[in-house]
C-alpha cells in the first residue's frame, strides 16, 4: 500500500514538471547553502586542528601581550625575560620551561627573497626539550647543536625548489638579514605551514643578527610533569607573573594558554560563523516550505475532482491526507538531494580553487554523514511540515461537493 502511495505522488509530480522544479528552489538554494558553508568551515577546522595536532597536551604557552599570536600582532612594553624562565621552571610540577625569540625577516637563496619567521633554538638540556615538544625532525642533514654559529635549519616548505626556484639542501648557503649562513638540516614535513615555513638558529646568533637585548623572550614553552595538573601550573604561572608584573587580575599584559585552549577557541570561533551560515540558509528554507504548502495548496484545488471520485468509490480520509502529505514530503526530499548534491559540488571546487591560487592546505571542505543526513532529514522534514495542512484540507473534501466542482 505505501508503495503504491509513493508510485501515484510521483507520478503526481512528473505531470507538473515546471511547478515541482520551481517549488524545490528554495529548498535546494538553503540546503546547498548550509552544506557548501559548513562543509568549508568544517574543513577549515580540521586542517586548524591539525596544524596544532603536534603540540601535546602537557603544554602551556606564556605569551607577551593580551592576545597570544605571531610577533608583530601586538604592542608590548614589558617583555617576558630569563628570570620569568627561572621562576617558572621551580612552579611545582613543571618540567621544563624555555624561552624563545620569534621575529618576522628576509632569507635570500639562488637570488630571491622570501620573508618568513625565525625562530631562536635554546641550549642545553632545554633545546633537547624544545625538540620534544614541538617534535621537530630532520628529513635531511641534522639540527642544530650547541655552538653552532651561522648555521641554520629550515623547514620543509620554505626548502622546496617552488620558493626560489631551486631547492635548499644541506650544505647549501643562505642569507638571513644579509648576513651568510649554512643550512646543516631540512626539517621534516609536518603539515603545518608555520613550522614548514620557519626558520631555526640557535639563540646567541638570532639575538646578534637581529640586534636583540640578551635577557628577552617573545615567549615561554612551558613543559608540565603531569597533563592532569595542567590547569593548576597554568593558574600558578598566571599569578606570578601578576605579581613579578604588578598587574591586577583581568589586568594582564600576558596570556598563558595550553594547546587545548587555543583549539577550542578556534573551534569556538568556527562554530559561531557556522550558527550564523544556518541563519542565513534557513531563510531560505523558509521561502522554499512556503512554496511547498502554495503548490500543495493549488494541487488539492486541481485535483478536487480526482478526490473526490477517489472518495466516492471508497477512499477513506486518512488515505488522501496520506497521498498528499508524501507528496510534499518528496518535493522537500528531492529539493535537499539537489542541495546536497550542488553543496558538495560547490564547497569542493571553490576549496580547489582556493588552494591553487593561495597555495595554503588550510582551505578544504569535509562532509561528515551527519552534516549530510542533517539536511536530507531538515529538507524532508520541511515538506511534510509545509504539506500538513494543505493534505489536511484534501482529506476533508465533501465527496459530493467535489465532484460537481469545475476548474
């Protein structure tokens, strides 16, 4: 029985081909809209999360400024120096503590120019902690040691023959700042574009070539003994440095943030824009429900007759109601599969569009099953809600009233 209630809907729909395609509009438009939306916000929380996937979660970031980021993002008087190093590093429960320098500058190989970010190594036993944590590798040639002068480590990215035109090997010669280095080790590719686009040198050679005081750092790496404490060392290092830096509470030029905190904002930051593609499309959504009810509406007056001999030789009310609203439910059905259909379409070619002209991994687009059956269910769920009331008024008919009514 059902499936003979589906056979005459469909039947239904392919005599009014223009009307059933015009009606599905809406619904495509708002459904192509969510999946195509949130299919590249989804993406791009997926390759931000694995950008930060190779910090572990025994790590916390003390960074200067109120908002922690790549050098340059904010204006800072007071910087973080060695003694915030040494206080840090006796915080029951830390491991080890580093401090590191970060500055924006120009590296020229094979005649051109690129500018990246440098990055200072420590030494000792907290360079040994720095590889750990940031769990750098070479692909090619070795790090750096202790007592290296002039020489440097670059990452993969930054390596590859695509930046000058020529690749960067071991043993090949460089210049930072105008000034000529050694390249002794490529980093190991990792996925992430600060890490594969950086550059390494030990402390005393990045302070000199970029004319740096001997005591500063941009920021702390803070290595804890138990990930269980983690919020604990992070609240302990928050009011010392209030302290050594005589701020008050809410106050703080600082900010001290694990690797999990900066995800979770990020996917804070993601879900909200996403919240807001749902508000848009579902305007739509609305305008394509309401096509559905008026076409539903205009079908029950076209066919007033054809229920009518329906009732008379026996039909009960709940059989035409039953007829209509599957009909409406397939015009949202069939308008959410086009959606999709185009949403995945779309999402795709503009993330590979967008990868080809700025060259970054970041823009991509991931459909999960539940972002997909979502929307097949709120399309569906949006015909049978539109379609409610025009197959109560069908089922309603007076037998007789509608076989003597005339289009």
């Amino acid at each position: 029985m059902i499936k003979d209630y589906f056979l005459i809907a469909i039947t239904s729909l392919k005599n009014r081909k223009l009307r059933s395609w015009l009606t599905m509009i809406g619904i495509v438009i708002g459904i192509a809209t969510v999946v195509s939306l949130i299919g590249l916000g989804e993406g791009l929380r997926y390759a931000i999360n694995s950008q930060f996937g190779f910090l572990g979660g025994d790590l916390v970031s003390v960074n200067v400024g109120s908002t922690a980021g790549m050098p340059g993002t904010t204006t800072v008087e007071e910087p973080l120096t060695k003694s915030n190093v040494d206080q840090i590093k006796r915080i029951q429960g830390v491991r080890m503590a580093a401090g590191r320098v970060l500055d924006d500058g120009k590296i020229e190989f094979n005649d051109k120019t690129d500018f990246t970010v440098f990055t200072s190594m420590p030494n000792g036993d907290s360079r040994q902690g720095i590889e750990e944590v940031i769990n750098y590798e070479a692909a090619r040639g070795r790090l750096l040691k202790d007592g290296d002068k002039y020489l440097t480590v670059v990452g993969s990215s930054l390596a590859d023959e695509d930046t000058f035109g020529k690749e960067i090997v071991p043993g090949s010669k460089v210049k930072i700042e105008d000034k000529d280095f050694k390249v002794v080790g490529i980093l190991k590719k990792k996925g992430n574009f600060m890490l594969d686009s950086s550059v390494l040198m030990n402390e005393d050679v990045h302070r000199e070539i970029f004319d740096l005081p001997s005591d500063e750092y941009d920021m702390i790496g803070v290595r804890v003994k138990e990930e269980s404490n983690i919020d604990r060392i992070k609240e302990d290092i928050e009011k010392l440095l209030r302290k050594k830096r005589d701020v008050k509470e809410g106050e703080e030029d600082f900010t001290v943030e694990t690797a999990q905190n900066v995800v979770e904002n990020l996917n804070n930051i993601l879900l909200s824009v996403n919240i807001f593609v749902w508000v848009i499309a579902g305007i739509s959504l609305v305008v394509g429900g309401i096509g559905i009810m008026n076409t539903m509406y205009t079908s029950v007056l076209e066919r007033t007759k054809e229920v009518g001999i329906m009732k008379s030789i026996g039909a009960r009310n709940s059989t035409i109601f039953t007829l209509f609203f599957i009909e409406s439910g397939l015009l949202g059905t069939i308008g959410g599969i086009i959606g999709i259909l185009l949403g995945v379409f779309f999402a795709a070619s503009l993330a590979t569009i967008g990868r080809a002209a700025l060259g970054s991994d970041l823009i991509s687009a991931h459909f999960s099953l539940m972002l997909i059956f979502g929307a097949l269910l709120f399309s569906f769920s949006l015909g049978v809600i539109f379609g409610v009331t025009p197959a109560y008024k069908a089922s309603k008919l007076n037998p007789v009233d509608a076989l003597r009514f005339v289009k």
